[in-house]
C-alpha cells in the first residue's frame, strides 16, 4: 500500500458498538506508514483496507465489550481468522446479540445452531434445576481495579443465560435503568425468555423469581423503569 494512501486516508462502512450505543459509519481512517500493522491486532495495515476495518483500531466494530463485567478479546484479526466474524459488524448474524456477547456464552455469532424457544413450562424446570440463584452476590471494591472478582447482577444474568444455552433454551439479557429526581440513576440486569405459549417473561436470576410482564413505566423493585433493552 502506498505511503500517499497511508497518510491521507481512506473511507470504511461499519456497523457497531460504543459502550451499549450502536455507531455506523462511513468513516475516514488512516495508517502509520512507517510501520506494516498500525494497531497492532496481527492484522498488516493492507488486510484491514481490503477488508475494511479500521488499520488504527484493534476492534474495529466495538464487540470485545460485551454486557457489563465481561470482556472477550474479538479484536479484527480473530474475527477473521478464528471466529469467521464480520470484523465491520459488531452483531453478523443480526439476532441482536453482539459477537462477543455470543462467543462468551458459547453460541454462534454467524447464525448456525441458533436456540429454540422454549416453552414455560421447560423455562420452570429449567430455573428449578439451575443453581446461578445460589451464587454470592459480590460487589464491586471502592477502588475497581481489573484484578477484582465481583459478581455483580450482570454476573447473575449472564452465568443464566449462558446455562440456558447450555440446555438448547433461547434467553437474552435484559438492562433496566430507574428513574430518578435528576433523570436515570441506578441499573440492573435480568434474563429475558420469549416462550412459545406464554410470550415474553422476565426472571431475577438471583432469585428465580418469574415476572410476567415488564415494560416502561412499571415497578421493579420498588422503581420505575424508564429504560429496557435486551440483547438476545
């Protein structure tokens, strides 16, 4: 690749993630001349403007974050030659599910042996035999540093969902945000499961407890929703 080309730059499309926002491109990026791979994420600087992806990004589409205190390393270079991901989307199957999110939990991100629904009932038996309820709830230190182990309500939702995987059942996880005198204060996560004769429930993985029906506006813990997302 020319030098010329390196400095001024070039334009990619994307698909992806900052934080739990979903940013798209077009975008102009630029390399480091003087070096073959800009980012340093195994990918040389000529791969990545042919495939797309950003040469000054390790993870061009943002899907190495995934939900709340998991990090799964899904820089371009293992999308392309490990995972067979899409390096410019940060969900390439497009079930709502980031890549990352999915390699975590041991599903497919590229749409193969996706999860049935399931039905209720398979839903209470489920809950029934799992013991992520039992886990202790362990939160994070004052002064968070990456070496701290805390077990948080993220952790809950997804150590379930990833055990309903584990049992062919389709889950998502859910983020909740509460409303405050000064606007959103305060989140929580749960497992959300779209059964086959009862629709969408909602389970509080650190107790099993089954909700019906959750949306905007309704009491959870003795706050008001004003935000619900889930990410199957």
């Amino acid at each position: 690749m020319k030098d010329g080309t390196e400095v001024e730059g070039w334009e990619i499309n994307f698909r992806g993630l900052k934080g739990f926002k979903v940013v798209k491109g077009p975008k102009i990026v630029s390399s480091n001349p003087l070096v073959k791979d800009t980012d340093n994420d195994g990918l040389m600087d000529f791969e990545e403007k042919n495939l797309g992806t950003n040469p000054s990004s390790q993870d061009a589409d943002g899907d190495s974050c995934t939900l709340w205190t998991f990090k799964v390393n899904m820089n371009d270079y293992r999308e392309v030659h490990v995972y067979g991901t899409d390096p410019t989307r940060y969900d390439s199957d497009n079930d709502g599910k980031s890549d990352g999110d999915e390699i975590h939990r041991g599903t497919s991100p590229t749409g193969e042996n996706k999860e049935p629904k399931p039905t209720y009932k398979e839903v209470k038996e489920f809950l029934e035999e799992d013991t992520t309820n039992e886990n202790e709830y362990v939160p994070p230190p004052e002064n968070f540093h990456y070496e701290s182990r805390p077990y948080t309500c993220g952790s809950f939702s997804a150590t379930l969902s990833r055990n309903a995987s584990e049992r062919n059942m389709r889950s998502g996880i859910v983020t909740l945000f509460y409303a405050g005198k000064s606007g959103l204060v305060g989140g929580h996560s749960i497992v959300a499961f779209d059964t086959v004769d009862r629709g969408l429930i909602f389970v509080e993985p650190q107790t099993d407890k089954i909700y019906p029906d959750l949306e905007v506006g309704n009491e959870y813990r003795k706050r008001t929703i004003r935000s619900l997302n889930i990410y199957w």
